[in-house]
C-alpha cells in the first residue's frame, strides 16, 4: 500500500475534518498512523464487524495462523506490542495460574524480575521499563549503555528471575551488545525465557530461530494490518498470555476487528513474493540516489537497516555550509510541504536524515526525491544556513511541547 493523499469526496475525513494530508517517508510510525492497510484486511474486517464472534474461536484461528507463518508453536493477538510486552512479562510470572494472574500487579509469591540490557532501555513514544513496571516486575538493567557481555546476563540471573527482555528497534545501541542467539543460549541454560520485543520488524521467524520464547510484532507496522500485535512462540506461554485477559491484560483486550485484521495480514503476508518486493525496492532505492547525489552538500547512501536486515533506506548527511540548510530545516521544509512529507529525523543533531521509500511507489518515489531536491536547490543557492553552527533542537523537549498543544484547533485548515 502506498503513503498516497487520498482524493477528495464528501466522505473524506481529511476533507471534512481539515487534517493534514501526509506522506510517511520515514518507517511505520503509529504518531503517523503506521502503514497504510491492505485491502484484503479491509475486507475481511468489513466481512467480520457486523456480527458476532465467540472470541476463543477467533482466537483460536489466530494462532493458528500465527503458528503457520512464522512457525511458532502458537501465537495469540494483543491489542498492540505494548500491551504485548506487558502481557508477556505478566505470563512469565504467573504461568497457567489464574489466582496469580488475578493478584498482579501483587507479585508477592512469584519470580519478578525482568532482566534486560541497558542499552535495550530505550523509549519508542513510551518507555520499555514502564512496560515491564505496570506490571508490578521489576526491570533489572545488566551492563552498560554501549556495552554488556555474556557473562554479565549470567551472573545478574538469580532466583527471581521470570524472564529476561530482548529489545529490537533502531533505537537501541547497534553494537557492543549481546546478540540474541548468544543471549537466548545463556538463558536456556539457566531455565530463563526469552521475550523479544521485534515490534517493527519485518519477519519475525528470525528471532523465534535464534530462540525467542515470545516474540511481540506490530501488525499494523510491516504488514499493513489494523492496529494489533502477535505474541508468538512456546505454547505453555501463550496459553499463559491469553489468560492475562483475566487479569492486568483486561484493559489491553483486542476486540473482533483487531483479530480478523491479524488472521488476514498474515494470510496475506505469507502469499508475498518478498524477493521480488526487495528487489523493486532496490531499483527505486539506486535511482532515488541518483538524483540526490547530484545535489549540493548532501552525500547519500543506501543504507541496509540495521536491525532486520531485511530492506534499507537512503541516509542522507547534510552538509549545512554547502546545502542552504540544516539536516532539521531539510526536515522541517518538507514537513512543510502539501502534502506534508515526513521523513526520519531521528538524527538532525548529526547532520543525518533517512528515508524510507518502503511503501512508495515508483511515482510517490520520484516526489518525495523531487520535493528534497527542489528545496536543497533553492537553499544551496541563497548561501549558508544561518543556523548551521547552532544546536539542533532537542527532539524530547520538541515532542513535549508539541503533546502540550492539544488539542489543535483543527479549523484552520491544517
């Protein structure tokens, strides 16, 4: 599906309600709405809403599902990956027993701590540590920010230990850490499993291969589904997992929609011919480059992302003194844009910026190259950025003060 502003008609909310028309070149964000959704998920849950269901059916059906694509021994559907951390954390403490499960956040009685690497404590829009804490666990953080070894994650493991959380995001340090066969064997060993949180990546069967107990995936990330995640993995733990419904996971229950969208996208999903898929993005990730390597003050690669492995992106460095702008005025232009284009800044502070071509096609391709070229043309040729030895603002500060002008007055057109 493609990032591509819809037509206007007297049924389009961004017509009727003034909402910004927007274009995501950055990754599958869920502030941007994540990925466009696919039309057999349309389907299906049009097929789906207008009745009801007996929900252990329905779920029942998810895992095996689950189980067929990505070769787990069951799976069961949450309302989102950060509902799955927790409800994965809370399965690992309380197992198949429903008193415990109806005592937590209470963990008097049970093993509760949650063993993860520092540099894994990482905030996506909300924080990992308060994911295992609503819980009533205890994060224990091993190592540190840049570097833990082996033997670090075996002598921190102890007699209250319940699991121990394995974070994979771009957000995390990308070297100097335990990679997660390594982590996975040194658990085993000790009796400890494993839940890795692989919210946005593309394939999860690679990390139920290095030994991932519970694996969590978004849905309505990289395979363009409604808002819901999978917990896959070890059957006595999903069993687990589901019986949080019970429990703590109550609140985070995911309704009809959310699983038949789940049971559609991976069905989907597993009919995809993703060579073909990575190599036509190849294509349009060389020729984006192309056109944005002839432009003052930028250098440009393709980068392969560093988590998955899986697919890349266009890294553009910015060089203020020679591109009219700043890595984050280059971001904030093309935010400025109609319709508003976003790409990932994650990095401004260093002068970087990526782009993910992922869900466009060949012609959104072009505009959003076009669109970046056009402004780094007009600022190359007015001279230096005012603001290329002034400090990047400060992204956390930034989200705050933008959460902190809700709600908007949306009668402004924008």
């Amino acid at each position: 599906m493609l990032d591509r502003p819809t037509q206007n008609s007297t049924n389009d909310p961004f017509e009727r309600y003034g909402l910004r028309r927007l274009i995501n070149a950055s990754g599958t964000e869920t502030t941007k709405g994540a990925s466009p959704v696919c039309a057999e998920v349309v389907e299906a849950v049009s097929a789906m809403i207008p009745n009801s269901v007996e929900m252990i059916e329905l779920q029942s059906v998810a895992s095996a599902t689950i189980a067929r694509a990505f070769g787990s021994e069951a799976g069961v559907v949450a309302n989102c990956s950060a509902a799955g951390i927790s409800i994965a954390i809370a399965a690992t403490m309380t197992g198949l027993d429903l008193f415990k499960t109806e005592q937590l956040p209470d963990t008097r009685g049970m093993k509760n701590e949650i063993i993860i690497q520092r540099g894994h404590n990482i905030t996506y829009g909300g924080h990992i540590t308060q994911n295992i804490t609503i819980t009533g666990a205890k994060p224990v953080e091993i190592g540190a920010a840049t570097e833990c070894g082996a033997y670090q994650l075996a002598g921190a493991i102890g007699p209250n230990t319940a699991a121990a959380l394995y974070v994979v995001s771009h957000h995390t340090v990308q070297s100097g850490l335990i990679d997660l066969e390594a982590f996975c064997k040194v658990c085993h060993e000790k009796g400890i499993p494993v839940i890795v949180d692989g919210a946005a990546e593309p394939d999860p069967r690679i990390f139920l291969k290095a030994g991932g107990d519970l694996v969590i995936s978004s849905m309505q990330k990289a395979f363009a589904g409604l808002t819901a995640a999978t917990i896959a993995g070890r059957l006595d733990l999903v069993r687990a997992c589901y019986l949080q419904d019970k429990g703590l996971g109550r609140p985070m229950k995911v309704g009809k929609e959310g699983i038949i969208a789940t049971i559609a996208a991976l069905e989907r999903w597993e009919h995809l011919d993703h060579a073909d898929i990575l190599e036509t993005r190849q294509k349009r990730l060389e020729r984006a480059k192309a056109k944005l390597d002839t432009l003052p003050g930028l250098t440009v690669q393709i980068e392969v992302d560093a988590t998955s492995k899986l697919f890349s992106r266009i890294l553009i460095h910015v060089d203020a003194s020679r591109a009219g702008v700043t890595a984050m005025e280059l971001s904030q232009a093309l935010w400025n844009e109609r319709p508003s284009i976003f790409i990932r800044n994650l990095m401004a502070d260093i002068g970087l910026l990526q782009v993910d071509y992922r869900r466009a096609d060949d012609a959104m391709t072009d505009h959003i190259t076009d669109a970046i070229a056009r402004i780094v043309t007009a600022a190359a040729a007015k001279g230096p950025s005012r603001s290329a030895n002034m400090a990047a603002p400060n992204l956390a500060d930034g989200a705050l003060a933008g959460m902190l002008r809700f709600p908007l007055k949306m009668d402004d057109g924008r």
